[in-house]
C-alpha cells in the first residue's frame, strides 16, 4: 500500500503539471486526496501548485479541521468545496480544481459544454454543466456543486474555473486536462464557422462503448439509460409562421410606415 509521503509527492507532480500547463496562475488551484475515510490530504493555501514539496502538504478531516500542517501554513481556504464531493460521492478518491484557460473562459461566458463534437469527450465526460456563482471559501459554492455530483465527474464553476474527481489523484487530473482539451477545441471550431457535432445516434453508440469499457465514475449516459434528460443540447424549433401571418405583418408595418411619411 502507498505511503502518505508518496501521495504526497504524487500532489507536488500533478500540481507542478496543471501550473506548467497554464490551468492556473500564481498561488490558483488546489488537490486533494482521500487517504481513509476521515482522513484527506490536501494542498495549502496561499502557495503556488508549480512550487510545492511534499512538507507543504496538509492533512484534515471530513469536517476540515486540520490534522496536521507545518509551521505557517494552512489548508486550501477552498477545502470546502473537496470535503463536500468527498460526501456525497464515496467512490471519489481525489478532488482537483483549476482555471484552465479555455474552460474557464466558457464558464465566465455561461456556456456549459454541451456539443458533442468529438469520441473521447463524449465517453470520458458527456458534456460538463455549469454550477451557478458562489463565494470563494463558503458553502455557497460546494452548494452550488452538489446539484451535479451524481451525474458528472467534471463541472465549470462560473465567473471561476473548474472542478474534476475520480477514484485516483490521475484520473481526478486526466478529467481536468481532457475538460480543458474539448473546450479548446469547441473554441476553435467555433472561430472556423461552427463544430460539426456528432449526431444522436453516434453519441448513443459512444454511451454504449463506454458501458462496455467498465469506465469508474458518474456519466450522464447513465441518465439517458434510466429515462433521464440527454447530455445532448437542446435544439431549438423554428417557429412555424403561416402565409396569413406574413401578410398580416407586412400590412401591419406599411400602415405604420405610410402613417409616419404623413
């Protein structure tokens, strides 16, 4: 069995990782990791996550209180935030946060990643909701949260960043770097006149595919299979105008119009 100074070397990678990748500036971003069932480790606060070594890791309980930290440091001031996936999704072994550049960009914009428009984002994520705004370090955001955490392993946190967990401190940070891959590639097809996006029937066959991989964790494929809402966006319908209705308005607006050449 791993040890705790060997996840806690494994934090300082992941950290050096998303702060090398750009997904977060300066002191941004946290990590966390569930070591027993009242037991997480977890970054601290106010530290950058390209600079970290494993004395700077911290140690609290499922309520936060600190178990162990060194001498000036704290943990995560958004510890909240983990400890709340950590209770509603036992399956979930590590929690990470970041501001990749592309994803965030879609939550301070308030367009969740819903276009089907590639195979590896479909099976790995689905689509990635947005949960509402919230005050760094109060509940307001782990509420925000927790309205996804049964049917999605990854979430945009708006006006924010973004939020992944899996059963490993690498498969918690694989769902953050593919989150942030298919926002970049959703912006630039948009740039390139609009993504050709996969078509219902392909996605299903993806969900299928997946269900056959055994893949851990929470899909929204598990909600279409029991009768639930698509992770597929909803398309909007035209309006149907009849020929009369046409008329009427043309008749309406030249009548205004004669009426202001008076």
């Amino acid at each position: 069995m791993i040890g705790e100074y060997e996840i806690k070397k494994q934090i300082c990678e992941i950290g050096k990782r998303i702060y090398d990748r750009g997904m977060v500036a300066a002191n941004d971003g946290n990590i966390s990791v569930k070591i027993s069932d009242n037991e997480f480790l977890c970054t601290p606060t106010g530290t950058s996550k390209g600079f970290m070594t494993p004395d700077m890791i911290c140690k609290v309980d499922i309520d936060g209180n600190v178990l162990q930290a060194n001498k000036g440091l704290k943990p995560s001031s958004e510890i909240k935030m983990h400890l709340r996936v950590y209770k509603q999704r036992p399956d979930v072994k590590s929690v990470v946060h970041a501001h990749p550049m592309y994803a965030t960009g879609f939550a301070i914009a308030g367009i969740p990643l819903t276009q089907p428009i590639m195979p590896e984002a479909v099976i790995s994520l689905g689509c990635v909701p947005i949960a509402e705004y919230g005050t760094p370090s109060t509940d307001e955001i782990p509420d925000a949260v927790e309205k996804f955490l049964q049917n999605y392993d990854a979430v945009l946190l708006a006006n924010h960043g973004a939020l992944s967990y899996g059963d490993s401190l690498i498969t918690a940070y694989y769902k953050m770097e593919s989150l942030e891959f298919y926002a970049q590639l959703l912006y630039i097809s948009k740039q390139l006149g609009g993504p050709q996006e996969l078509s219902d029937t392909q996605v299903q066959t993806l969900y299928d595919l997946r269900s056959k991989f055994n893949l851990s964790g929470k899909h929204p494929a598990n909600l279409c299979k029991t009768g639930g809402s698509s992770c597929s966006p909803v398309k909007e319908e035209k309006a149907q105008v009849s020929d009369n209705d046409v008329s009427a308005i043309v008749a309406e607006v030249t009548k205004r119009v004669i009426e202001q050449l008076k």
